[in-house]
C-alpha cells in the first residue's frame, strides 16, 4: 500500500476556512435588547437570538448593525433566581460578523443582573421572607 500524496493528507486535517467557531453552540430563542453606537449616537434595538455559546451569541435582528463595532446585549433569562427573582444576561462585545442570516458577537465581558421581584409580592415582603429562620 502507497503512502497517500502529500496533497491529501493535508486536507485531512484542514479546518473548513468559514468554520471559526471555538465554543459549542447551543440553540436557544430568547429575546434580546441591544444597544450599539452608531455615528456617535447609541441606538437602541431588539432582535431574537437563534444560538448561544460560552464565547458569543448569534442573533436575528431587522435592523442592519456595524461590523466591528462595540455592543451591548440584554437577555431575559428564562430562569428565576430563588425562584422570585427575574434575571437579565448582560453582554458586552464586538460584532465579528453581521450579515443577512444574522448577527454574531464575540463577548469580552458577560454578567447576571437582577430585574426585581415578580408576582404579587413587593421587595420588602421578598426580604422579609428571606430573613426569616430556614
């Protein structure tokens, strides 16, 4: 048996040119909130997100936003803190790709913010339950 050309065995181990993912990506809609500068103004717009991974967030807006620029991005998420408490994801970044399919934002800095008590009950009443003996 031959040893196979050099040619092909380098393509063996190419990674595909449009492939520059380096974080698995899961599907997930939520909605979004974002804020970029655009010719020295911040706008304010909303879109869906299609995926999510550790690094970044690939969105769907209608709105066509600057490649390379900074952005903010508010998440409602879906899960609540104790139970009460509504959470948002806020992600700051960089464009890497805008394009027609959608918008992907690489993260330099990620965090969770509460958004206050749902329900019927009002901040005192949430703190005062927590203060009590368990």
């Amino acid at each position: 048996m031959s040893p196979a050309p050099a040619e092909a065995r380098s393509k063996l181990f190419e990674i595909s040119p449009t492939e520059h993912r380096s974080h698995q990506r899961y599907p997930i809609k939520l909605d979004v909130e974002y804020r970029v500068v655009k010719k020295g103004r911040v706008e304010q717009g909303f879109g869906r997100t299609l995926n999510i991974s550790s690094g970044g967030v690939f969105f769907e807006t209608k709105n066509a936003l600057p490649a390379n620029g900074p952005i903010e991005l508010l998440l409602n998420w879906p899960f609540l803190l104790e139970g009460v408490c509504p959470l948002k994801l806020v992600m700051q970044g960089r464009i890497v790709r805008s394009d027609g399919k959608g918008i992907a934002i690489k993260f330099k800095h990620h965090e969770f913010r509460t958004a206050g008590a749902r329900g019927s009950r009002n901040r005192a009443t949430h703190n005062a339950v927590r203060s009590l003996p368990r």
